[in-house]
C-alpha cells in the first residue's frame, strides 16, 4: 500500500453465495470458507495473491457430498 492513509480497492473478488466466512493472510495466500453456487455450504478455498490486482484460485477442499453442482449427494 503506498499510502496507508488513503487505501484504494485495486480488485474485488467475489465468491457468491453470502460471502466468505473466516480468512486468513499468510502474505502470500488467502485461505477462506466461501459459500460458491454448486456447493452445500461453506467450504475452503485458498486465492494466490502474488499479484493483488489479479486474484487467482489456487486450491479448493470440500467434504464428500457437498459438490451438488457435481452430481454429488448430500450425506
């Protein structure tokens, strides 16, 4: 951030769903439970953040069954 006092967005990224739940920053890679369309509720994501401007999806984790926007069934 160049100038703390006045921080500026440089991107937005957005999950869907209600948003993300919990996040934390290593530097590096924010790791996150957003609600995405296709899922049973929350699961992880992990953004690569090398470039703050340009997000990118580098990891992602969900229970058996959650993915029903992949055929999988609820247990």
């Amino acid at each position: 951030m160049s100038n703390p006092s006045r921080p500026r967005e440089i991107t937005l990224w957005k999950s869907g769903g209600t948003g993300v739940h919990r996040l934390t920053f290593d530097g590096r890679y924010a790791y996150g439970s957003p609600e995405l369309e296709g899922y049973v509720r929350n699961m992880v994501m992990i953004l690569g953040l090398a470039d703050p401007s340009r997000p990118q999806v580098v990891g992602r984790w969900s229970r058996p069954g959650q993915r029903t926007g992949g055929g999988e069934t609820p247990t």
